[in-house]
C-alpha cells in the first residue's frame, strides 16, 4: 500500500469515529481509537477540518463531523433512486401502525439504524439514524439472533417477535426479519412506541403488514 493511500484509509477511519454516541471527540479520545501517533493523527484531522469533513470547535478544541459531511449525504440521497422506494415502504408502514418504522442493518454483534419514520404520535420511540444497538434487546434484535440462536427458534418459525420493556421500560416493539434477493439476512424491519400501544395492537394483522412490507424490501435493501 502507497502512503497516499494508507493516509487515505486513516483519514475514513478517523471519520469513521464519530457515531451517534459520540457526536464530538477530543484528539486524545480519538488517539484511543486510532494506530496513529498524535502528530501524524494532528495531521490527518486538520486535512479533513481544511476541506470541510471535520469542524474544530475553537473553545474546546473537540472536533465533529463538518458540513462537507452534509453536502456528501445530500448528494447520495438525491442520487440514490432505491432511498425513495425504501423510504415509500417504510412510510405505508408508518401509516398503517401508526408508530415509528425502522428499518435495522445486521452489522456484527449489533443492528444499525440506518432508515427510519417517526410515529405522528407526540408519544413516540426515538432512534437515531446510525445509532448501533444490542441483538439481545428488542424486538429487531430478537428476530435477527433467532436466525442463528436455537433458544429462539420459536420466533424463527413464526417469523416475528414482540417485546415489551426490553430496552426501556416503556417501550414495545414489533420486528419481522429482512432477507435480501440472495435469501440472505440483511436486518429487520420493526415498529416500536409505547407499550400500551404496542399491547393493544391487532398481533395477526400487523404482523402480517410487517411480513409483507419486508419482503417489499427484499429486492431493494442491498442496493443501499
């Protein structure tokens, strides 16, 4: 690897970094994070503050994302025909519950937020895009583990799970897995507010939305 490039890959990895948690980090933070020494990371950041990735905040010397990083995103939204389709499914499916719709990325030993509609509900579920959050908790959690974990073959086979007070205790959730064209596990697709709600839903009905709607996605999901 040319040092261009090897200066190329620390330079995504710093901005891989900064995640929903951790919005804004202090150079020695980032040192933690890094096989960098603290001169050469210096470096690299000012290269991506110059150039609008990253902003420096003046007082407390932390850095975060910069606007580049939203100018960047707009122009893959705006490109990305397949976001609009998704965004389509998950919003019917927002109508429909009457709750907040994610769509979760399986991504190691976590499930990613990487879509999400929010209930019109003034009580709703909140997460934030690209927040990462366990496989244990929660109903999307439940439906990914139970494709490989064989205490949760019961959700497997009827292919959803609910929960209630997992991950917050006043939260409920219902998940049905994702496949993409492959017939592989891509995530899950979920509803989640609070949980008298959740309780008081129609099981069959809504869950069979949900089967639908993430077959719906299927064809779609790898092409994000």
């Amino acid at each position: 690897m040319t040092i261009s490039n090897t200066s190329v890959d620390k330079a995504l990895q710093i901005v891989g970094c900064f995640t929903s948690s951790d919005v804004d980090l202090s150079l020695a933070e980032l040192h933690e994070r890094m096989d960098l020494s603290k001169p050469s990371l210096h470096r690299l950041c000012t290269t991506l503050c110059n150039n609008g990735f990253l902003s420096k905040d003046t007082v407390t010397g932390r850095y975060r994302l910069g606007i580049k990083m939203l100018e960047v995103a707009g122009i893959y939204l705006s490109a990305n025909k397949v976001y609009d389709s998704i965004w389509k499914i998950l919003n019917q499916m927002m109508e429909l519950s009457n709750e907040t719709v994610s769509l979760y990325k399986h991504e190691n030993d976590s499930r990613k937020c990487i879509m999400r509609i929010e209930s019109k509900s003034p009580l709703r579920h909140s997460v934030t895009v690209g927040q990462a959050l366990p496989l244990d908790q929660g109903a999307a959690g439940k439906v990914i583990l139970a494709e490989t974990d064989h205490e949760l073959a019961d959700i497997k086979m009827q292919g959803y799970a609910i929960t209630y007070g997992e991950r917050e205790a006043y939260l409920g959730a219902i998940a049905t897995p994702i496949y993409d064209e492959n017939g592989d596990l891509f995530g899950a697709l979920s509803i989640s507010g609070p949980v008298e709600r959740i309780r008081n839903m129609n099981d069959k009905e809504i869950t069979e939305q949900l089967k639908s709607h993430a077959k719906s996605l299927s064809t779609l999901v790898n092409y994000l």
